[in-house]
C-alpha cells in the first residue's frame, strides 16, 4: 500500500539519491525504506487512511518518530 498524498513519502532520498517511493519516517539507522514495504501496523499514514487512528494519534505517533 502507498500513500501519495504522505507528507514523508519521497521520490528521492533525504541524500538526493532517486526512490520509487521512499519513507522518509522508516529510517533504522542505516537505509530508508520503501513506502511498500512498510507495514501497516507501524506507518501513522497508512492506519490514518484507514481510520484505525484519529488525527490526533496520527500526529502524536509522527511526533515520536521524528524525535528518534
């Protein structure tokens, strides 16, 4: 499942590097990974688009994510 309109859903890397989709949410430390290959359970956008979560709990997961 992709989310076009993900605010964190890239075509290119945080490094300029060309993507077909990259997370810029689901970083391990080492790489970046595709919008596709994450998990529903663990992407805010993908559970907010199918309304398993509020806004509210959909910007407080992001907030935790971002200050990893």
């Amino acid at each position: 499942m992709i989310i076009k309109e993900c605010a964190f859903c890239s075509k290119e890397t945080l490094w300029g590097d060309p993507s077909e989709g990259v997370c810029n949410l689901s970083y391990d430390g080492t790489k970046f990974y595709e919008c596709e290959s994450v998990p529903i359970s663990k992407c805010p956008y993908k559970l907010f688009i199918l309304g398993k979560i509020d806004k509210e709990e959909l910007n407080n997961r992001i907030k935790e994510r971002v200050r990893k």
